[in-house]
C-alpha cells in the first residue's frame, strides 16, 4: 500500500480538512489547522506532501520524524499542525487498513466513554446562568466558560469581582456536584493571574486554563506554588520539549490540541509525559469532527485522561457546524455528559466527503479579533 494522492480542504466556519488516499482505495482523514492561519498550514501540507507520495502509510511512526526533523528547522504551530493533519490521517488509514479502531492500536482502550464538556458564552451572570440551566438539562456534568473578556494589566477590583460574579453565578446552577472550568485564555498579566487565581478559590473550579502565556512560562511555578486552584495549559503548545518545562512547573493538567501538537503520536506522548509528572490530560479541540475523533480515540486509550473539549454548538461557530461534516452524528453523540467508545476502524467517524468539498468551494478567512485596550494598545484576545 502506497500513498498516492494528497489533498486540502479549505472549510467554513474556520476549518482545514486534510484526505490521504492510497494506491488500493484506503482513505484517511485529518485536520491540518492553525485557527486563522488555516492557508498556511495548507502550505505546509502540501509542501509535506512531497516526501509523503508513495510512500508506505502505515510507517506513521517513521514519518513523524522525518517530517518534524527532517526539515531541520522544526517546531512552532504551523509545522506541528501540518504533522498533526497528516498523522490523524495516518492513524485512520492504519486502522482501515488492520480493521480496528485507533484506541485498540494504542494498547486498547482503558474506559468505555469520555466525559466532556460543554461551552458556555455570554458576558453577564443572567446569561451564564440560562446557558449552564440549559447544559444541565441535557445531562452535561461540566462546563467551561471565559473568565473575562479584555482585561487590564492590573485589573481594577470591579474587574476582579466582576469574573468571580460569573464564575459564582455558573457555580450555583450547576450545584456542587458537577464541574466548571474557567478559561483565562492567554489574557491576564502575571500580577493579575496572582489575583484572579485567589479571587476565584471559592467556586472551586475544576481547573483554571492558559492563566499565563506560554512566553511568560518562566513565571508558571510560582502561579501553581500561589494557586489554590487546579492550574492548566497547552494550547499553545505543540511538543514534549514545549510541555516539559509547564509540567516541571506544576501544572495540574495538560492541554495538547491533537491538531497542533504534532497529531494522535505526540500527544499520546505528551500524555505520558504528563502521567510522570501526575498531571492529568484534557485535550482541546474546539476544531472539527475529525480533531475530536482524534481526541477521543486518545482519550479512550490513555489513562491519565480527565475531560474532552468540543465544539459542538459553540457560540462562535458561523456558517456551519462540526455535524455537517460527518454521515453519521452517532459517533459523536452525547450521553449523560459522556461521547461512547466506539469500535468502528480507524478514527471512526465518516466524513461526508461530498460536503466537505461544496464547503471547500466556499472556502473562509477566519481571522482571530484583535482586540484594544481603552488607550488604542493591543490587547490579548
Ligand atoms: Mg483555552
């Protein structure tokens, strides 16, 4: 078996599709992507390609290599999301090919279902509170939501107490007994996150995520020795060297996107890493449904898993949503706050390849707010 052709699908609302096919009619599916900058990961790709045409796809392990050093220059977003794309493909033409879902080429799975979570927008505390009474009713067990919008480098008290209002208002409708997460999202200054991080101590979040940037990590360990909660990070992360220095810090959980830290490989590798350390895995993936098919095969196999994200539903998702993409919405389904292991081979979903080419000839150009401070400075988004 041989790889024979390559190809890129540009998709609303902010997506890029990767298709594998091989010499005997074995097809893989992937998501090559670096929200906003989806052209240029399909650049890579394509570049990519030119070792990858015939050649045997079921080397995934030797291809990861070549291609994530073989350049030599390596690392950074757009080459580990372009390996990412390409190694998810991998993975679901290797199980078609053997007949068996990807969780049992990983050692088999470790549970029968993935516990995930559900997204909550909206600014003020009435809205927070009619999305988390929604999420609840159908069953979700957990929920993460923003903490704030733009924030200050040093945030007023009325900008403290305004997130732990939301986080308390979100705290009461899901009760005690189910989970939130609060997304700071890269936007708070060091002296800031030192705040918010004892302010929000009394909803007792499950975790707080990206509490810092990834170029102020050199101030992580003493977040988590000041933090009273759960910290977490990895989004903006894309290998095991990007991941051991958060983890030596102390983060409690991990959050490598499958479709940018170098595929279903390295972040099975990542998650070992993490088990090392104690910390635990909780993969993002606010992309498509052939990402959160990818997530969920690692989910399912690795012990040290908490919690999925997906996008289903989510407040910014304009022009098509993650199940116009896929046949069958079964495999994705969710269940008490829970998506069901499946045993169909390869990823195991079935992309509706016929759409995803009409959605090509749209195309998008998905470009991230930029946001300003009141002074017309940039502002962390
Ligand atoms: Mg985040």
């Amino acid at each position: 078996m041989k790889i024979d052709r390559i190809e890129t699908f540009l998709v609303p609302p902010r997506w890029l599709f990767c298709r594998i096919a091989t010499d005997d009619g074995v097809v893989g599916w992937g998501e090559p992507v670096v929200e906003g900058r989806a052209e240029v990961v399909r650049a890579a790709v394509e570049v990519l390609s030119e070792y990858l045409i015939g050649a045997d796809p079921l080397r995934i392990e030797h291809h990861w290599q070549v291609l994530s050093k073989g350049g030599f220059y390596r690392g950074g977003p757009v080459l580990a999301s372009a390996v990412a794309g390409i190694d998810q493909a991998l993975w679901d033409i290797a199980g078609k090919a053997y007949g068996a879902p990807v969780h049992a080429l990983l050692g088999g799975p470790v549970r029968d279902r993935a516990r995930v979570y559900a997204w909550v927008g909206g600014d003020e505390p009435g809205e927070v509170v009619d999305a988390v009474a929604a999420h609840v009713a159908a069953g979700m067990t957990a929920v993460k939501m923003n903490a704030c919008g733009r924030l200050a480098p040093i945030p007023t008290p009325a900008e403290v107490d305004q997130i732990v209002d939301r986080a308390a208002a979100a705290r009461e409708a899901l009760g005690p007994d189910r989970d939130l997460a609060l997304d700071l999202h890269g936007r708070a200054t060091y002296p800031a996150a030192r705040s918010i991080v004892s302010a929000v101590a009394e909803v007792r979040p499950l975790l707080l995520e990206e509490p810092l940037l990834p170029e102020h990590g050199a101030r992580l360990a003493d977040l988590v020795a000041s933090s009273p909660v759960p910290l977490a990070t990895g989004e903006r992360l894309y290998s095991r060297p990007d991941f051991l220095p958060v983890l030596q810090a102390g983060v409690a959980v991990v959050q490598p996107d499958p479709s940018h830290a170098g595929g279903i490989s390295e972040v099975r590798r990542i998650a070992a890493l993490a088990e090392t350390h104690g910390a635990l895995l909780a993969p993002h993936c606010p992309l498509g449904p052939v990402a959160l098919a990818a997530s969920l095969q690692v989910a399912l196999a690795t012990p040290n898993f908490l919690i999925q994200e997906h996008s289903m539903g989510i407040h910014y998702h304009t022009g098509a949503d993650l199940l116009d993409y896929v046949l069958d919405p079964e495999p994705l389904q969710i269940v008490d706050g829970h998506i069901r292991r499946t045993e169909a081979p390869g990823l195991g979903v079935t992309v509706d390849e016929a759409a995803i080419r009409r959605a090509d000839q749209r195309g998008h150009a998905w470009r991230n707010p930029v946001w300003q401070h009141p002074d017309g400075s940039f502002a962390e988004w």
